[in-house]
C-alpha cells in the first residue's frame, strides 16, 4: 500500500474530506515528516519497523489543526509574560497573522494590503459604506468588502500579538473555492483575486454603459491614453481603481504599410500606483515564429 492509498482508505472509512486529513510520520516526538496526499511511495519502500507510530491529524471546524492551536496557545501564554511584547509597544497594524493549516500564501498578502495605508485608512475611517456595491452581479454582494474591513479593524485596533483571519479565509473559500484545502497557493493569485473583489464590491458605478473603443489613428498618445481611461472609468471607479491600477501601451505595427495601431490598456499592480513605466518593444514575428520582447 501506498501513502496515497492509505490517505484514501481513510478517507473513505472515516468519510473525511482530503482537505481535512493529514499523515504524520513520527520517527520520534521531536521529528515528525508531514506524509503528502500524492506521495506514491509504498510502506515497503519506507521500511518502516513493527509497532512504528503515525499521527493521524483531523482539521478542526474552524479550519485550524490542533497542533497549531497548541503553538497558539503557548504563543500567547509567553508573549504575556515578556515585558517587550508587541501590545506593550502600541504599535498599531504590528500583528501577526497565524498559519491556518498551509495559509502563509494568504497571509502574505493580507499583511502587504494591510499596510497600504491610503487604503487602510479608508477601512479603519468607514469611507467604504459609502461605495459599498451590493447589487453588484460581478460583486460578492459586499460581503469581501465587509469582511476585509473586520479584519482591517482587528490588525490595527486589536491589542493582542496575533490573531487568526478565519472568518477572511472562509469568505475568500466561498467564492474562490481554489483557495480551499491545505495546499499551498500563488499569493500573487490569491491578491489579484482579492483586489479584483473588493473592486466590484466597492465599484461607485451601478450600471456599467457600454464603451466603444477607438482607434488610435495617429492621435498623440496623451490624447490616446486619456480617452481609454475616462472609458475605463465610466464602468469602473472605486478605490482599488485609484491605488492600484494603470495603463498598459501596446503598440501593433504593420510590417508591409507600416500603419500604426495603439492602445492603452487598464491593469491592476500589487503596490499602489506611482510614477513608474516600463517600456517593451514586441516583433512579430521572430525566426522561430513567436514574438519576441527584447
């Protein structure tokens, strides 16, 4: 039998989800080997010896694995005793974030938007309710934003060292399901998803019009670019809009008349836009047949 076999016995025998199981190997007390689900190694192959232990380890309800609570637990209980804790700084925003099962790819992430403040303050200062977009149908009826905003008021009002965003990440499960399960993810997914979230769940604009693109057809670029974003803008306006997107320029050039076609394309970035640009020249086609970015 092999791991993976053995994961899906249990699973099976115990009706336990994949997500919410995981395998230990425990050659000793202080050395445990998490046993992936895909591992395809056979009990043989391990040679384990008779009366050899493994740890059978179920999810809790709230997403935790006990022996994270435990590390929880004693986490606390020391960072009360020493006198140059972070509550006792009153550094606000200064909070950890605790792993709920293999969430560091979320955490991260969290923790980059949580200290932008422009975006923080609109949070912690309520501005939100003011753009809050429930009819939204490419929204989540308001409920990331909401969500974002607890977890917002809990980073940097709260006075403990850390706290456990669960209630942020069964949100983010429910509507991107992909994020689910104890594997690891992409943060820079996990943030585009985020960002695109609170976008429509913020957006001030309730029935988006339809926009015609037009052609460059020679005009200067600031001409150019200035229309493609008040287009932009007459279907999406919010303040992820204002922090964190720009415009990308592509540039198409025939290669037998020589007509010039340009256009100026919305995109999100994960800090909040600045005076940056980035310039990339693309020849179609290569020697190999593909286009090229020298």
């Amino acid at each position: 039998m092999s791991i993976k076999e053995m994961y899906e016995y249990i699973e099976i025998r115990l009706k336990i989800r994949p997500e919410d199981l995981r395998l230990w190997d425990m050659k000793n007390e202080n050395n445990l080997e998490l046993w992936e689900d895909e591992d395809e190694r056979t009990l043989e192959e391990l040679k384990l010896e008779e009366n050899h232990k493994i740890l059978l380890e179920i999810r809790n309800r709230d997403l935790s694995w006990p022996e994270e609570l435990l590390t929880l637990i004693g986490k606390k209980g020391k960072e009360k005793k020493r006198t140059s804790s972070i509550t006792g700084t009153g550094i606000k925003g200064a909070l950890g974030l605790s792993n709920l099962g293999n969430t560091c790819f979320m955490n991260s992430a969290l923790q980059c938007l949580s200290n932008t403040k422009p975006l923080t303050d609109y949070f912690l200062d309520e501005k939100y309710l003011y753009d809050l977009n429930r009819d939204n149908p490419l929204g989540m009826q308001g409920k990331i934003a909401k969500r974002y905003r607890d977890l917002i008021c809990d980073l940097w009002k709260g006075d403990g060292p850390i706290i456990a965003p669960l209630k942020m990440r069964w949100t983010i499960g429910k509507y991107a399901p992909r994020f689910n399960g104890n594997q690891q993810h992409d943060s820079q997914e996990l943030l585009a998803f985020l960002l695109d979230g609170l976008h429509e769940d913020l957006n001030r604009v309730e029935t988006k019009p339809y926009v015609e693109l037009n052609d460059s057809d020679g005009r200067p670029d600031s001409l150019v670019a200035a229309e493609a974003w008040e287009n932009h803008l007459k279907r999406n306006k919010s303040v992820v809009v204002e922090l964190f997107q720009g415009q990308l320029r592509s540039q198409v050039v025939c290669r037998v008349c020589g007509y010039e076609s340009v256009r100026f394309d919305p995109f999100s970035f994960c800090l909040s836009r600045s005076q940056w640009k980035i310039k990339c020249t693309w020849k179609f086609p290569s020697s190999d047949g593909m286009a090229v970015c020298p």
